[in-house]
C-alpha cells in the first residue's frame, strides 16, 4: 500500500494524470489506478519505467518509502 500511495503523490506532485503516468510508462492506466489503491502488486520492471517516468531512480523511490 506505501508504495502505490508514493506513486501517487509523486505523480501528482509532477502535475500527471494516471492516464498521463501510463502513457509516459508503457504502461495501462487500468494497472497504475490499482497499484495506487493498493490492489496490485508492481514488479520491479514496472516499478522501474513508473521510476523513469517521474524523472527518479528506482534507488531514490525506495528511499522515499522510509521517510
């Protein structure tokens, strides 16, 4: 659940829209809306193109999840 929360506000915080986030991942903004409510699990290649679409690293993100 922490991390779809992080997602999202890292999303919003870069003015995108979930289809926008999808669009810039590759991928469908069915699964970014269920990964951000928790219904999903995000692999490590999914999470890594989310990473690269919010202009972070994969490194940073984690980071983010402990603060």
């Amino acid at each position: 659940m922490k991390i779809g929360s992080t997602i999202k506000t890292k999303r919003i915080r870069n003015g995108l829209s979930q289809a926008d986030l999808a669009e810039q991942s590759n991928l469908h903004k069915n699964f970014i809306g269920m990964v951000e409510r928790g219904q999903r699990g995000a692999t490590i290649t999914s999470l890594q193109k989310i990473c690269l679409a919010l202009g972070i690293s994969l490194g940073e993100f984690f980071q983010s999840l402990n603060m």
